[in-house]
C-alpha cells in the first residue's frame, strides 16, 4: 500500500471519529437512556467510551501512516551543533 | 481555616519545585540549545507530561466545572469531546512533520520552521507578533484563575495581589536557573500530582455527597436537566460544532506545546505520547466535569462567575481543611505547570525569533536575555492580572480562536508544495482581522451565520491560502526541495 493510500485511510479515520462527535442524532439518547447500566449518565459515558475509541485510532494511524525517520535525517542538526560546542 | 498539616503540605510543595529548579540550573549547560529545548532529548514520559501540564489551565478547574455546573454532563463533550481525538492526532500532523524538520535543520519555533519553509522573513515576523498576542492573555487567564482559587480556598487570607504574585513568583524560581528541563521535571511533578490528587478529591467529594450513584439519582431527582445535551441552549450543535474549533486544534498552535514536541528526543517517544493523550485528558476533563454537575445540586443557586468557583466551594463546604489544601495544590500545580510553559515560551521567541533582527547573540547570550525576559513578562502579565480584564472563559475563547485560525497555514506548509509566502502571509492576517472585527463587534453577528467567529475565520484562512497561492508565484524547486524532498525520504 503506498503512502499516499494508507494517508487517505487516516483522514477516513479523522472522518470517523468527527462524525461521531458530531452525533447530534444520538442526543435523543439522553432522554430515552438517561442513565447506563442504572448510574453512568449517557452524555458523560458516551465520552468516556470515545477515549478509549480515540486511543484505538491512534495506535491505527500510528501502524498505518506513521514511519521512523531514516537516521540520517535525524542525526545530521545533531551532529552539526555537538561539533559546535 | 488552613490548619498546620496544611501549610506543611504547601511547604513541602514549593520546597520540591524550588529544588528542582536548583538542580536543574546547576546541571543545565549554558546553551540556547540546552536551556530552551532541553537538548532535544526529552523521553516519552517527559514529552508526555511537559505537553500534558501545559495544556491544561486553570480552566480546566476553575471555568470548566463551573460550565458544567451551569449545562450539565454535555460540557464534558462540548469542551474537551473531539480533543480527546483531535490534539493528539495534530502532534502527529502537524508535530511529527515539524520535529523532523527541527531534527534536520535546528528549528525551535513556529517563526524559525514556517519563516524557514516559506523563506520569508515577513511570515516568521507574522508567527512571532500572533504568537505572542494570544499567548499573553491566555498567560494572564492562568494566573487571573489561580491566583482567584488561591484567595478562595485561604478564605481570603492571602488577597488576591499576593496570590498571583506567589504564583509567578514560585514558577520563576525554577524557570529561570533550569529553563526548558525545569519546568518538564516540574511537570512531571506537577502533572502526577494533579492527576492522582484531582481523582482522590473527586472520591472524597463522591463520598462526603453520599456517593456516586446517589449523587447521581439526587441529580436525576432535582435537576434532570443536567442529563440532557439537547436542553442546553450554550450547547445547541451549532456551538457544539463551532467549539471543535476553538479548543481542540489551537493546542498544537500554542508555541509552548509546539517546542515541546520538537524537543522530544526520537519519534517512537511522540507517537507514544499521541496514543496514551486521550486517557490523561479524558480523566482530568471527567473530575472536572463531576464536580460542576455535582456542585450544581450540593451546592445550588451560584450565577455567572460565582460558578467558576464550585470546586474550591465544594471542597470548603464537604471536606476536612486538610482536603481543602491538598485542593489547593492541585490548583497550582495545574496553574504552574501552564504558567511556567507559556513564560518561557514567549521568552524563548523573543531571544531566538526577535532579539537576533538587531543582535547577533551567542549561544550564553541567549540564555542571559531569555532569563531576562522571563522576568520582564511575568512582570507584565502579573500587572495585567491585576486589572483582571474579561470573564475567564471569554478571553480564553478569544485567544484560542487566534491560535486556531493559523493552523491553516501550518498545515498548508507542511503538506502542499504550491503553498507560497504570498498565501500565507495573506491567510494570517485576513483571518486574525475578520477574528477581531467578530470578536469587536464591528461586524454584526449575523454575518458569520450563526457560527462562532472563529469557524468562518478557520474557513476563510483556507481559501485565502489556496486561492492567493495560486494567484502568485510557486516556490521554486530548491526551496521547496528543501521541505518535501525531506518528507518524501520518510514518508514512503
């Protein structure tokens, strides 16, 4: 899969998770489902369930889009400023 | 009243932030390098808790849970909802690409990674004015916050002057010897400590109250209002979706979580630091949250700011005064930990980014002025936290919306090769103007159709970015070689 794919994946990720902040359609379930499981109100879980959703996505895009850097890039500023001092 | 356990708890406090401060000055190595950003080695758990405690402000204590207090359990969602998501996905959007950039080439701020993508002095010059204008008030709120909760919870004994002044005061003591490796090591103190802290309050509270599911009947029973999203007019989706704007992206924008992220020592600690974000927010937001909505029926009847004090009333009305100080200490360390932050931040930018337009400076001169400039704006933002402008949440608002609408160009510079200095430059000021003419009310509000100003504004720096990139000049090939030919090696 080449990057240009696995980057569009992401953004549907992004996609996803706006959307399901965005789920005005679900407030309905504030009246009808007040309280889940008898104590944890509906508006406070629903947030509680989307991070542990949010740190799902991450571990995706990290997998999906997120590559180490080849050590050259990194070491050549590094390299520059010891030799300095 | 503070009892003796109390001021001991509050000495043993500052005694570790002092000491830590003095440890840090004496082993710090007088360079720019080292004093400013930490020798680009920070570690997972160091990024993680320096990007952590800076952003969470006495907002988080002080005006959320009183918004909770007035809008129910919807405030958790409405305030910190999709940055649960959202900021920890900007580290990687916008902070990965920009680290590798500091990596490859020494930049340490937004004025040096844009100024130097763009090649333009004028766009560097842009980000510095912006970044310093947002990030004062948004300094002055934190200390406006914590200096209230202090007065609050000594029941006035310290008035209000001495609490900032204590505030300010204790967070020079370790910046200025220890800069940037200071206020991570006392971040990490300090972010520990309000977390663990801030969740044994929450249970105190829960169980002086009766305990969580009978708070929660109480609140069912008396004001069932609370439960619902749909009831609050502060929350209609309109605001709701406005707000996704405001809080959540400008936070890769504030210049002192952004040196943050270039100041981590490998990739591996980033990424690990986005995907364990959301759980720290969730849980901080989540007390936060309880507590309004809980003070809301134990403690009835508060109106406008009055509610903004919740937590330290319900504390001082439910807990033993031992409780009262331990709350005490989770207010300043979260008040610190972003006060320390965003000091050196500005400070940071003015030695690096504005003194060198006229100076040349060494390496050491460059820590003396960043040490003088510290003082010099805790100064300035300790007078202006004095004459106490604005509501908390407004000026907060306000200064995050300015973060927001330069995220635009952030993203376009780091992402579109056709983006050039001309764009930029335009979608910086256009935005930051139409921003200010809403804000002013120069404008009448109907002309951002019902959104916050800062949605249109958002909008309007994309199109400006795009449309006058593509009206002027592309970049020519070796200056944008310089950024994306970078990019195409790591991103395969």
């Amino acid at each position: 899969m080449t990057f240009r794919i696995r980057f569009f994946l992401v953004c549907m990720i992004v996609l996803v998770m706006f959307l399901l902040h965005n789920s005005f359609f679900l407030w309905n379930l504030d009246g009808y489902v007040p309280l889940l499981f008898g104590f944890m109100p509906f508006a406070y879980s629903y947030y509680v369930g989307y991070a542990i959703l949010a740190v799902l996505a991450m571990k995706l895009i990290s997998d999906l889009a997120w590559p180490d850097p080849p050590e050259e890039i990194t070491s050549q500023f590094g390299d520059k400023e010891s030799s300095k001092q | 009243m503070i009892n003796l356990v109390g001021i001991g708890l509050l000495v043993i406090y500052f005694f570790i932030l002092i000491a830590i401060g003095f440890y840090g000055g004496r082993i710090a190595r007088k360079t720019r390098e080292d004093y400013f950003m930490a020798g680009r080695g920070l570690g997972s758990i160091a990024v993680f808790m320096a990007l952590f405690a800076s952003n969470i402000t006495a907002f988080t204590i002080i005006g959320h849970a009183g918004f909770a207090y007035e809008t129910g359990y919807g405030a958790y969602g409405y305030v910190i909802g999709w940055s649960i998501f959202i900021t920890p996905f900007t580290y990687y959007l916008v902070g990965y690409r920009s680290w590798l950039l500091g990596k490859r080439y020494g930049f340490a701020t937004q004025p040096q990674v844009f100024g130097g993508i763009f090649k333009s002095k004028l766009v560097s010059l842009l980000f510095l004015v912006f970044l310093l204008y947002y990030t004062l008030p948004y300094l002055v709120v934190s200390i406006i916050g914590g200096g209230l909760a202090f007065t609050t919870v000594t029941e006035g004994m310290v008035p209000y002057w001495l609490s900032a002044l204590v505030i300010i005061g204790i967070s020079l003591v370790y910046t200025i010897p220890a800069g940037l490796r200071g206020t991570v090591w006392t971040d990490i103190f300090q972010g520990t400590l309000f977390l663990v802290v801030a969740v044994m309050l929450l249970s105190a509270v829960a169980r002086a109250l009766g305990g969580f599911s009978e708070i929660t009947a109480d609140i069912v029973r008396d004001n069932p209002a609370m439960l619902q999203r749909g009831l609050s007019e502060e929350l209609a989706p309109i605001n709701w979706f406005s707000y996704s704007f405001i809080n959540s992206i400008a936070v890769i924008v504030f210049p002192q979580i952004y040196t943050r992220i270039l100041a981590a020592r490998s990739s591996l600690n980033l990424k690990q630091v986005s995907m364990y974000y959301p759980l720290a927010l969730a849980v901080i937001f989540g007390v936060s949250t309880l507590m309004g909505v809980w003070g809301s029926v134990a403690v009835p009847g508060l109106e406008g700011q009055e509610a903004d004090n919740i937590v330290p009333m319900l504390i001082h009305q439910f807990l033993s005064p031992t409780w009262m100080v331990l709350g005490l200490v989770v207010v300043l360390a979260i008040v610190k930990s972003s006060i320390d932050s965003q000091l050196l931040a500005v400070s940071h930018l003015v030695t690096v980014d504005f003194l060198p337009r006229f100076k040349r400076l060494s390496s050491m001169q460059a820590v003396f002025w960043g040490r003088i400039l510290l003082v010099i704006f805790a100064g300035i933002a300790f007078y202006v936290a004095l004459i106490q402008p604005g509501a908390i949440l407004s000026i907060a608002g306000f200064a995050f919306s300015g973060f927001s609408v330069m995220l635009p160009v952030m993203i376009g510079a780091l992402y579109w090769p056709r983006a050039n200095k001309y764009g930029a430059t335009a979608a910086l000021i256009v935005p930051a103007v139409m921003l200010h003419l809403w804000y002013l009310d120069v404008l009448p509000r109907w002309t951002t159709f019902g959104f916050m100003p800062v949605f249109p504004s958002f909008v309007l720096a994309i199109l400006v970015l795009i449309v006058v990139s593509y009206l002027t000049p592309a970049p020519p090939p070796e200056q944008r070689e310089k950024t994306f030919g970078l990019f195409e090696r790591v991103f395969q």
